[in-house]
C-alpha cells in the first residue's frame, strides 16, 4: 500500500474512493478525541490527515513527523492551527466553494424564520395555541426588506443572488476585500460596516474566524440596529459577543436573530441562548446535507492526494515554508 491517510472521522466513499484510486491507504480513527488520535498517528504515522470539523493540533502534527497534507472537508479553517502547519511545511487544503449554495440556503432560511418569528410561534402553538396567528406582529414580508451582508465572498454573494432575485429584497454589503468599484451582482456597497448595521432590516454575518474578525459583533454595533431588525449568523460562533446579543434581545434593541454557531460547541445545555424566545437556533448544520457534505468531502480528499502525489494544489489553505533538512 501507498502513503497513510487518517481520516479523524469516517467520510462518504466517494472521497475515499479517489484516496484508494491514488494507492493510498485509509485510516480511519477507532478512538474520539486529540489523545486518541494522537496515539493512533503514532503507530500508524500517516502523510495525511483529513478532518471535518475536529481540531488539528500542533500536539497532533508533533505525532506524525512525516505529515505532509491536512485536509479541510469545508470552508472554515479556524479547526487547524494553521500557523504551525505552514512553518513546518505542511500543505493545508480545503473546500471553499462545495458548500457555499447550501450555506446560502441556510441563510434564507433563517431569514425568513426570523422575519415570521419562527421559533415564537412554534413554540407558542406546541404550547396549545392555535390562534397566536391573531396576534403575531413584528413580521414581516421580505419583498422590499434591506439585507446588509458583513462578508461578499462566496457564501455572502450567492445569499445576495437568493435575496435578490428570489426575494425582492435590496442588499447592501461591507467587505475589506470587496472591490467597491466591482461588487458582486445585486450588492450595494455600503460605506462601511456601521452603515450596515443602521441601514438593514436583516444584518447577515459571512466572515472566517481570523484575529480581526473575532468579537466583531458586540453592543457597539448591536445598538446602531433597527428595534424592528434581526441579525443572522452562520459563519463562526466566535465572531459574535454572545453576552451582548443577549443583551440586545432581552432589552429590545433588536426584534430577533438566528444563529447556526457558538462560542462554544456542542451549545451547553445550561447556555442563556437557549432561553431566549426572540432567538431561532441550529445546531451547526448550515452545509449538512448530502449534496455538500460529499461534495467537499471529494475536493478535500482530491487535494491530499494533489499533494501527495505531486500535482499542482487546486485548494491551497496556505502557502508552506520549505522544511529546513
């Protein structure tokens, strides 16, 4: 057999099955959690590590010295330290586009959950009452509705092709990287990102965890929203000053959000967020369906074995430093 690769989690066959066409061998953990793993890379000492959504520790490279690629089933990058794996020459690959329609969708989703109070109104007919259709206010249609995008990559310019053309809605959006002068199709660029959060009816959050990006959203901005405005979240948990959105819904300076991540996962079963009658909530699983579960499952095992093999990197999270012999 070929090279190792160790797969954290089992993934769908059809990725695999591009790692066994390659000749290299799957390794798929029998333990849960960075100590088993590690353990496991040390006698099994791959040249690959493939992850979802499970940590990559500079602990977890120190147990396979020969490590060359770490494969990212999916957008985010915050789950490996990225900063150990490029000064010691390690190839991170991911699958920056195989999600983006499914993550869009998510947030159309939660949109509307939060534009027809959603989480209120189920909870209140579960409770028995079927006529809390007859006194449901603060909601609204989104046909006309302002949509303010903090991030136009990928995930944000296909929400703004959804909003758009499927919704009728205007969208404005602030983004560092985004070309005023070129925006993506159907977005406004907005002066920055406070007009965003004074202008929107619905503020929607579509950046990566990064140094500049964490705690971005705290009661500085949450104050500058419409009392009758909603925010959403799909991107990263720490991006968001949870204690302060708590704030901003308990003392109505928002009507409702949304949120698919935390500060914390899995969500404690003691969090205050899931007290809150103006907050809807999922658990993580904007890019959980079947189409993009394998679909970037398929690019990050095709980068591993782009790496291993020595083909040209279609994915490249990072640009490794030369290994010092």
């Amino acid at each position: 057999m070929g090279e190792k690769v160790f797969l954290l989690r089992d993934a769908d066959v059809s990725g695999k099955k591009l790692l066994w066409d390659a000749g290299l061998e799957v390794v798929v953990a029998k333990g849960t959690g960075e100590s088993a793993w590690i353990e496991e890379m040390q006698r099994e000492q791959p040249a690959a590590i493939l992850t979802r959504a499970d940590r990559v520790s500079a602990a977890m490279m120190d147990a396979c010295p020969g490590l060359k690629a770490i494969g990212k089933q999916g957008i985010g990058l915050d789950c490996i330290d990225m900063d150990v794996a490029t000064q010691r020459g390690i190839q991170v690959v991911y699958a920056p586009v195989s999600n983006v329609n499914a993550a869009a969708e998510h947030t159309m989703f939660m949109i509307m959950a939060c534009a027809r109070r959603f989480s209120y109104v189920d909870r209140v007919f579960r409770g028995g009452n079927f006529d809390v259709r007859y006194g449901l206010h603060n909601t609204f249609e989104l046909s006309g509705r302002t949509l303010g995008l903090i991030g136009c990559g990928h995930v944000g310019s296909r929400v703004a092709q959804k909003a758009s053309l499927g919704f009728g809605m205007k969208v404005i959006g602030y983004d560092p990287a985004m070309d005023p002068e070129a925006p993506p199709a159907g977005i406004r660029p907005a002066a920055d990102i406070e007009a965003v959060f004074r202008q929107a009816d619905v503020v929607s959050l579509h950046l990566p965890s990064t140094p500049e990006t964490r705690n971005l959203v705290d009661k500085h901005l949450l104050r500058m929203m419409k009392p009758t405005a909603s925010f959403v979240n799909i991107s990263r948990g720490d991006l968001v000053v949870e204690e302060d959105l708590i704030q901003a819904l308990e003392e109505g300076w928002i009507a409702g959000a949304a949120l698919d991540v935390f500060r914390t996962e899995p969500l404690p079963p003691d969090s205050p967020l899931l007290a809150q009658p103006g907050l809807f909530l999922t658990p993580h699983v904007a890019a959980a369906v079947e189409q993009a579960v394998q679909g970037s499952c398929r690019a990050a095992c095709q980068g591993v074995v782009e790496v291993l093999t020595g083909q040209p990197v279609t994915w490249p999270a990072n640009h490794p430093l030369p290994v010092q012999e």
